[in-house]
C-alpha cells in the first residue's frame, strides 16, 4: 500500500485535533486527608515522627489484611505485616496500630462489618453533585439489600470534611447500583476502644 505524505495525513485529520483539550469542568475531591483538630500526631512528642496519615494507612491496612484471616493468627500475622511494610511509623506507633486494629476487629459491636458480605479497600471514581470524586471506600457491608458505607478514622476528632467524603462515596454507590438497593454510610472511629 501507498503511505500518505504528511501534509495529507494532516489535511485528514478534523480540525480539533489540533487543539489542546479543554481545560477540566469538574472540581475533583480526592480521598481526604485533612489533618484532625487535636489530632496527637501534630504535636510535639513522641508522636511527631510519624504523621496521622502515615499512621492511618497503615491501620487501614492492617484492618484489611487481617479482616481476611481467622483470628487465631491474626495476633502473629498482624507484627509480620506491620513490619513488612515500610510505612515510615515508628515501632512504638506500629504496636499501637496494630492494638486499636485487633481491638476493633475483636469488638462484638463490630462483627457485622467484617462479616461475610463484606469487602474492603474498594477503589472508586465518578461525579457526585458535579464534581469528579476519587478515593477508596474502607469497608463496604452488604446485606438484605443495603449497602453500607464504612469509613474508618484514626483521629479522636473527626474533622467535618470527612462527612462530605463519605457522603460522595454514598452518592457515587447510589448512582451505581441504580436504586435497587439502599445506600447509607457512617464513620467508624478505631482509637478509643478499651
């Protein structure tokens, strides 16, 4: 076959194609990271090595991982992981990560989020109320034809910007599944439980 010069190559090609793209139309909301008001680990301390969100990641992980073995191993595999991963939180944070995670693993008021029907670390993108929303959703319960939407802090305080990314995940869910089934969501916080 003949091959095209490139002045007839480009006398094919429709006139936008020798443009830019438009600019972005949608504000994108990613998964928040705000730091929480009197969150421990802004502070001067032991604490100020590590970050909250380093910290909160590696609980968001190790609830995850260890939320798909049988508890009896989950004391033993839960010190491999943590020091496996290189999440740049000191040893002294590492073990308190690990504590607040097995303790709400072990929390009866908890079972049902971990429960089968469950799934974690769900990465999910769309628009909710105009805006382009990506970040990844916690733990998702399925059950009786409702889903529901957990979001786990780390903080004692949760800051308000938390409850607009869980309801964009709520939105975003909704809008997927078309209405047949029920969406809802909640905030989850790990540090506290005795």
């Amino acid at each position: 076959p003949a091959i095209a010069s490139p002045s007839a190559v480009g006398a094919a090609l429709p006139s936008w194609a020798g443009h830019p793209p438009p600019a972005e139309r949608h504000p994108v909301m990613e998964a928040v990271t705000a730091p929480e008001e009197g969150d421990a680990f802004t502070r001067d301390g032991p604490r100020a090595h590590c970050t909250a969100t380093a910290y909160g990641s590696l609980v968001h992980r190790l609830l995850h991982q260890l939320a798909l073995l049988p508890p009896e191993v989950r004391v033993a595999s839960s010190l491999d992981l943590a020091s496996a991963w290189d999440t740049g939180v000191p040893e002294a944070m590492k073990a308190q990560a690990i504590a607040q995670s097995l303790r709400l693993l072990e929390d009866p008021a908890a079972k049902t989020l971990f429960a089968e029907g469950s799934h974690g670390e769900i990465p999910v993108m769309g628009y909710a109320d105009g805006r382009l929303v990506r970040g990844r959703i916690d733990r998702l319960v399925s059950r009786d034809g409702h889903w529901e939407v957990i979001d786990f802090k780390t903080g004692e305080n949760p800051h308000p910007v938390y409850e607009q990314q869980l309801e964009a995940y709520v939105t975003l869910l909704k809008a997927a599944c078309g209405g047949e089934k029920s969406v809802s969501g909640r905030i989850v916080a790990v540090a506290g439980r005795k």
